[in-house]
C-alpha cells in the first residue's frame, strides 16, 4: 500500500476514500493514492465520520482525539489528519493490519 501521505507541523495527512453502509468496516486497498476504508455505518448525521475517526483511533493505535477530518465532511474523498505521527509510521500501522 502506498498512499499519498503528507507531513504537516502537527503530524499525517492521510487521504482516503470512504464507502458507507458496507456489511463491515475494514481497510480495502488503496486506490488513486488514497486508502479505501469501508464502513459499517451509513452517511447520515456524520456516523459514518466518526465510525472513520474511530476506526483509524483504533487501527493506527492513538487517540481518538488524535484523528479528524480536515476536508471532506460531506464527500466520500476525505483529508484525516493523523496527529503526532509521521508519515512512515502511519503507512507501517496501515500496511500492518491491512
């Protein structure tokens, strides 16, 4: 897996690409440099972001606080700032559990 990550001041941009109401939430490859994460949740009052945050809280090991969507709320491409962490940690949590 290869994403386009970017490094900020603060820590991992991580592109990914979010498909709602799939029978489980699991990381499902990558596609066009984003991550490709499926989610149980459905697209409505924002549970499927916070399935996502949760998610990532939980796979890349930090705290839920850590993970936000920084662009992308209401898309399907979203931008999820992963803070205090680098870029080649992210990619080996993602790579490890993937």
């Amino acid at each position: 897996m290869s994403p386009r990550l970017s490094r900020t001041d603060e820590g991992t941009l991580l592109p990914v690409r979010v498909t709602p109401r799939a029978s489980r939430t699991q990381i499902d490859g990558e596609l066009d440099g984003a991550v490709r994460i499926k989610l149980n949740a459905p697209p409505v009052d924002g549970a499927a972001n916070k399935a996502l945050c949760e998610f990532l809280a939980s796979h890349l090991k930090c705290k839920k606080r850590d993970v936000s969507i920084v662009r992308g709320e209401k898309s399907r491409e979203k931008s999820v700032l992963i803070r205090g962490m680098e870029p080649d940690e992210v990619l080996l949590k993602l790579g490890s559990g993937a």
